[in-house]
C-alpha cells in the first residue's frame, strides 16, 4: 500500500506543475484568434439571417400586392 501511493503522488505534483505551463503557454495568443474567428463567424451568420429575412419580407410583400 505504501508503494503505490508515493508512486502517485509525484504524477500527480508533475500534472499539476505541466498543465499551468501549458496555460501560460498559448493563452494570448489562442483566445485572440478564437475570439476574432468566432466574431467573424457570427458577423457573417448575422448577415446572411437578415439577408433571408429580407428576402422573405420581400416575397410575402410581394404576394400580398399581386392579390386584388
């Protein structure tokens, strides 16, 4: 029992120390880029919505004005 619990706990001291590493790593520059593609992602999608939607406003304008 006492072998494989000090056999643990340096794995997990070493995962500890690793995983801040790699945060400190990339954040920056990672969630910049994210951030701006997500943005441009939903800029986009928001400009073709309103586009169906004009669209569609304009086909039942339309409908409505071609019925007597």
């Amino acid at each position: 029992m006492g072998c494989p619990v000090a056999l643990r706990l340096p794995g997990l001291r070493t995962g500890i120390r690793c995983r801040p590493d790699k945060r400190q790593r990339h954040p920056a520059k990672d969630s910049s880029v994210t951030h701006d593609f997500t943005q441009n992602i939903d800029i986009h999608r928001h400009q073709r919505m309103t586009k169906q939607h004009h669209q569609r406003d304009n086909a039942r304008a339309e409908h409505h004005r071609r019925q007597p």
